[in-house]
C-alpha cells in the first residue's frame, strides 16, 4: 500500500478523488456488451474509457433507484427483430402507441419506457453512442457533440440494438449496424408518413423544410426519400452534393435544440428537496461532480464550497412518479 501523500498525487494527475482509489473495484461491461460502432476504428483506451462511462452509468443507476422510484423498462426484445428491422419498428410503434406521428423528444420517450439515458464524457467525443442491457435495464450512452438531428438519429438506432439484439444476441458488425440503421429510419421517420408529404422528387429546399417534420439531418431525409424510392439516383446523388456544399454533411444549420435527459433532471430535483446534492452523490460514489455531469448532460447543479447551498438555474417544480 503507497503512503497518503502518493495516493493523493495520483489522484491528482488522475483527476479523481483520493477515495477513488481506494474504493471497491467498478463492475466491469464485457467488451462484446455495448453496440459501439466502428469498433475496428477505436483505439483501445477509447473502448475501455467506454465501457468504464457505462459501468458509471449503472453506478448513478442503482444510487437513484435505491432512493427513488423510476420509470420501470418496457422495452420489448424481439428475437426475430433482426430478420426484418423495418417490422421491427412498425411494431413498437404499435405496442407503443405511436401512430405514425413525427416523434417529439427522443430521449424523453425513451426514458418513458425505462431507458436509462446518460450523456459521454467530452474526452470522447470519436466515440459514437452505445447501448447495452444490464441487470434487466436498457442503457444508451449518447455522443452530445453531434447535432441535435443526428443524436435522435442515435437514440433510435441504440433502440434498434436494444429490442432486435438483445441478451441473446451481441450486436456486433456491419449487418448489425445496417439493421438498426434500418430500424432508426422507419422509427423515426415512418414510410406512410414520409409518402404521404407529397416529397416524390424532392429537391434541396424541399428536404430542409421537411426535416424539420421528423427532427433529423437533412442528408438523412435525402437518403429515407431515395430509400423509399420517391427519388432517382440522379436527384438523390445532386441533392446530397448541393447539401455538403452547403455544410450539412458535417452539421445542421440552425438546428433543432439538443435533446437531454429529463429522468435525471426530475430525480435531482426530488433529491435537492431532500437537501441532497450532486456533491453528495458524487462523495457516495466517489468520483468528483464534473465526472457525474459529464454524464447526465451536464445536468445544471453547480456545488458551492464553503457549506452554501447548491446554486441552479431557475426550473419549475418537477415531480418524479
């Protein structure tokens, strides 16, 4: 066992507390666990810095579920999903009750159904979403750096992994990845829905006044529309050239407004009513308030030293049920 003095220089250069190591061990996600995807692209700290922000995740889960009473999963899994991620979506949309209407919040329906949602850390920013069922919980991890259009798109696919590759399936490899892209498409932007826009031979204008129907990324509509056959290959290629010189290929143009948790914002504020903090719970975990708000989408609760109560932004009442 090194002395106190070194132990705290570690932690320092490590940016942990000092509890930190000297704390139990984190429940370690297998590696065949979560859908990352480009998998071959990552480098290995980037998968293993991963997998130990969703081992964190389920951490911050059981803290919340030990003290108040979240949403229950109601997430299906279907084992022949793969087979047909189109029927897939359709599907859930029916068990849900969805119709074919445009979908207004993600991350807030996903939560709904018992998805736990938790935000990447910033120093990850290469690394795409990634889902994993844990202990009978669903879990996403979204990368916030991208467009607000493109983590729906993200929250859709990892919904795709989550009910078509389950605990019986690893969800690993390209078929996969195309099957929850496939999955995402329909989900998000139904084909009845789509057809019925009158957007057969869209152009460039067209496709980014519609996008903002379904809340996804212009060359994303371009290629639903061109997947659904309301466009040639001719238009569908012109349109999506036109669209990168614009600047859409890499982001979206006075886009929508990010999609973040509401779950973690109404369980923090049940818990500063019973004068719990984010400090707190960070002190319960032992890691520092930043890792934690790295992890809920920079959640708003800024801990004051000096024994001073938490300082927030102004936000209604909120009430866990």
């Amino acid at each position: 066992m090194p002395p106190s003095s070194t132990v705290d220089v570690l932690a320092r250069e490590l940016g942990v507390p000092s509890a930190f190591l000297y704390a139990d061990e984190l429940e370690a996600l297998p590696a065949g666990a979560p859908s990352f995807r480009a998998v071959s692209k990552l480098r290995a700290g980037q998968e293993r810095a991963a997998l130990t922000s969703g081992a964190l995740a389920i951490e911050v889960n059981r803290w919340l579920e030990a003290r108040l009473r979240l949403p229950a999963a109601s997430v299906p899994t279907y084992e022949r999903g793969a087979d047909d991620p189109v029927g897939a979506a359709r599907r859930l949309r029916a068990e849900w009750g969805l119709g074919y209407a445009p979908l207004k919040n993600v991350v807030h329906l996903l939560e709904g159904r018992g998805v736990r949602v938790f935000s990447l850390p910033e120093r990850l920013a290469d690394v795409d979403a990634f889902s994993f069922w844990w202990e009978g919980a669903p879990y996403v991890v979204l990368n916030t750096r991208k467009s607000a259009e493109r983590g729906r798109f993200d929250a859709a696919h990892e919904l795709g992994h989550l009910v078509m590759h389950g605990d019986y399936d690893q969800p690993v490899g390209r078929d996969k990845e195309r099957d929850a892209n496939r999955f995402a498409a329909e989900f998000l932007m139904p084909a009845d829905d789509v057809l019925s826009r009158g957007l057969r031979n869209a152009g460039v204008e067209q496709v980014l006044i519609a996008k903002r129907r379904w809340g996804v990324a212009a060359i994303a509509l371009a290629y639903r529309l061109h997947e659904l056959g309301a466009t040639s290959d001719w238009l569908y290629a012109s349109t999506c050239r036109r669209l990168s010189q614009m600047g859409y290929r890499s982001g979206e143009i006075n886009g929508a407004p990010r999609e973040t948790s509401r779950l973690l914002e109404q369980s923090f504020a049940a818990l500063r009513q019973r004068k719990v903090t984010l400090a707190d719970v960070a002190r319960d975990m032992h890691v520092l308030p930043d890792t934690l708000r790295e992890l809920m989408f920079g959640l708003a609760l800024t801990a004051v030293d000096g024994g001073q109560q938490p300082s927030t932004r102004p936000r209604p009442n909120l009430r866990v049920v």
